[in-house]
C-alpha cells in the first residue's frame, strides 16, 4: 500500500513538472505567445532565380547560411516567374501550407499585402535600423498602407542604349538628356526609339516624360489624370509617332525584337534593363560596347525610367517567424549581395562596393546611378487589372480603334470602377 503511495505521489509530481514546462514558451504575464524552440527548423524558399543565380544560391550561399545558423536548414524550391506562381502563392498561404519565406516581384507585393498573405516585417524591432542598409526607392517597393510587407532583395530599372553609329550620324557625341531633345533627334533624322511594347512596364516611362499622369497623387482616381489635356497631348504624340515610323511597326504585337535593332540600327534607341549586357557571353558584351551607347532614360519631374526587381517577404503561413526573419536579413547582408551582384543582380544594400565593378562591368554604373530617379508602378493590389484596362486602351488608340480623347476618358472610368471596386 505504502508503495502505491509512492508511485502515484511521483506520477503526480511528474505530471505538475511536465505541465510547467509546457508553459514555458509562454511570457510571464501570459499576455504575448512567442515561438516554441526547436533544435531544428526547416525553411521552405521560393524563388525564381535564373540557371546561374540559382547555382550560387543554392551551393553557395544557403551553405553558408546554414553554417552560420546550425539549427536552420533551407530547402529551396525554384518556381518559374508566371501569373501560374502568384495564383499558387495565394493558395497556398491562404491554406497555412508552405513556402516561409518568397522571393517575389515587386509588383505583387500590395495584392499580397492586401489579402494578408504576408508578414508585416516593420514590425520586427529591429527594422528600423535595418532598413537604413537600403536604397531609398527599392526600399519604398515594400511600403502598403503604413507598413511594410518586405525588404528589397535585388533592384533594376531601365536604361537608355542607343545605336553608337546612328547616335553619332545625328551629331551627338553625348546622348540627349532630356525627352525633347531625343525626339527632336528622332524627328529630325528619321529614326525609330525601339519602345519593347505598351504595357505599364514597357510605356509609363515615354508617358510620364511627355507629360501624362496614369493617377492622382494618392493613387485612388484616374478621372481628371488619364483623360486630362497633358495626358490626351502625351498619348497623341506617342499616335503620331507610332502612325510616323518613329515607334516599332511590332509595338501592338509585341515583337518589335527590340535587342536586335538597336545592334542593326533599326532602331536610334531602346530602353532596357541590365540583363541585355549582363546575360551574354563576354565577347558578345564587348562586341556591344562597340556598337551602342548607354546613358540615363531621360530624366522629366524628377522620374527617369520603371522600377523593377525581388523583394523577400514572409508568408503568414510561416510556423518560424523569427528564423524566416534571419534568413531574410541574412540574404540582405554584403556577402550574399555581393556574390549575387557577380551573377548580374544589383544589389540593394548601400554598403556593397558595386563601384569595384565598375570597370569589369562598365554598363553597371548608368544603372546604379538611375535608381535615384526610377519610379515605381502604383503600389495598388489591383494593379494588374489597372494595368490591363491602361494597356487595352492604349492599344485601341493605337490601332485608331477609338480617339484618344474616347479612349483615355472611358479608360479613366474603367480604372476608377477598379480602384473603388464597381468594376462589371
């Protein structure tokens, strides 16, 4: 009897004991959960990353990751960059499934945000000395309704590269600086600016630099702004210089094989990212150093070309918040941006000596310079159907399908009935 006594006194004892160490990933008062430790975690990225930048990731960096974090393993898992993805993305988080951790365009940051799929990461204590590492404008690219939903990973915008032979045919032994000059250029010799196509990405920047405006300055209304007299002149211009010869005869097909007429003199310029130098092979690169020329996209009201460029954000569906959190500062630091910046990306963190690669790359200074100057799409999760109704009519126009006035007044009420949700 005397035994039984023991033996349940233990058991209960046990029990008492077991029961306070279950409570201890809970602070004191109760009031705020925090994570459970664990011995090992494992982080789900997605990423896009292209044949040469997943090698580095993938062997090279994430060992070293891992490595400096013992208890955090990284399975990467490589996604081609599609409206495929981004449905999957949404499903899956809205599903509370995996992956922690997205490399994500940053286009798609505010319908993620919106949908509250993603992780306010302003909310770390640590932020705001962190986000002091990065440039101000990819930086911004993670900023939606007063927080914000990432931080900047790599960065690009555009760039102007013209024909060196037809450049210097004009007269000019410096490429013009203003919108003005270059379309007197054009005009002038009959030339013809290699625009890759009509959608935000590939035409904001020729419609902001003649004058129009897609939106109001808080990017809730189009009426007043697309259809106003600056914005009708800016479309027109760009009607007449389509109808002229002076834009691509593929610009509404969307195959005017822009890199191969900038070579052939086709076209007088292109505007285009760095990619068109940095994923050649170095004697094709050296070849193009010879026969263009690449300077800022003409600069108008303080905007030069379209921001692009990967965030790194955390999925709510994360079970490892603080280590997804690591893993995305970590990815931010010199090191990794450096060995990315290797394989063509520019890096967004400020204190990476991307000027010790100005000579070896000569066309990365024009890019890290113009990022002062890139302006970002508006940061609207609905951008993607304001962007198709601006493209669709922009097309109609174009086509002389509808006026520009016609046009521009029923695409401004189309993207107002978006912005405020009345859309049919």
């Amino acid at each position: 009897m005397v035994r039984k006594s023991i033996i349940f006194s233990f058991l209960f004892v046990s029990l008492l004991l077991l029961g306070s160490c279950r409570n201890l990933n809970i602070i004191n008062n109760g009031s705020t959960p925090i994570e459970t430790p664990e011995e090992n975690i494992e982080l789900v990225i997605w990423h896009t990353y292209n044949e040469e930048e997943t090698q580095v990731f993938e062997n090279v960096l994430i060992p070293l990751f891992e490595e400096e974090h013992p208890t955090i393993s990284v399975k990467p898992v490589r996604q081609s960059h599609n409206d495929q993805l981004k449905s999957a993305l949404i499903s899956r988080a809205s599903a509370n499934k995996p992956p922690d951790v997205i490399r994500m365009d940053i286009a798609w940051i505010p319908t993620f945000a919106e949908l509250n799929l993603i992780y306010p990461v302003s909310r770390f204590d640590d932020f705001t000395k962190i986000r002091q590492l990065f440039f101000d404008v990819p930086l911004q690219s993670n900023f939606y309704k007063g927080e914000y939903y990432g931080v900047p990973l790599n960065t690009n915008t555009k760039i102007a590269i013209y024909n060196q032979e037809l450049l210097k045919r004009a007269g000019y032994d410096t490429p013009p600086k203003k919108m003005d000059d270059l379309i007197q250029m054009v005009e002038e010799h009959d030339y013809t600016i290699g625009m890759n196509g009509i959608t935000g990405w590939e035409s904001l920047a020729y419609f902001y630099a003649l004058g129009g405006e897609l939106l109001d300055g808080k990017n809730e209304k189009a009426t007043g702004f697309l259809d106003s007299e600056q914005s009708i002149e800016a479309v027109q211009k760009l009607l007449n210089m389509y109808e002229n010869g002076q834009l691509p005869r593929g610009l509404l097909t969307g195959n005017p094989s822009t890199w191969e007429g900038v070579v052939d003199g086709s076209y007088a310029l292109i505007d285009e990212g760095h990619w068109f130098y940095s994923i050649r092979p170095t004697e094709v690169v050296e070849q193009l150093y010879k026969q263009t020329v690449f300077a800022p996209f003409p600069v108008t009201e303080g905007r030069g070309s379209v921001l692009g460029g990967e965030n790194l954000v955390i999925s709510k569906a994360t079970n490892h918040l603080e280590a997804s959190w690591s893993f995305v500062k970590w990815m931010t630091t010199e090191t990794p941006q450096r060995l990315l910046l290797e394989k063509g990306l520019i890096p967004t963190n400020k204190n990476v000596e991307v000027t010790a690669y100005y000579e070896e790359y000569p066309y990365l200074q024009t890019y890290v310079e113009s990022l002062e100057y890139a302006f970002l799409r508006p940061p609207l999760a609905q951008w993607s159907k304001v962007d198709e109704m601006y493209t669709q009519y922009m097309r109609l126009i174009l086509s002389r399908s509808m006026t520009v006035e016609e046009g521009l007044r029923e695409a401004a009420e189309k993207i107002d009935q978006i912005l405020t949700g009345e859309e049919a």
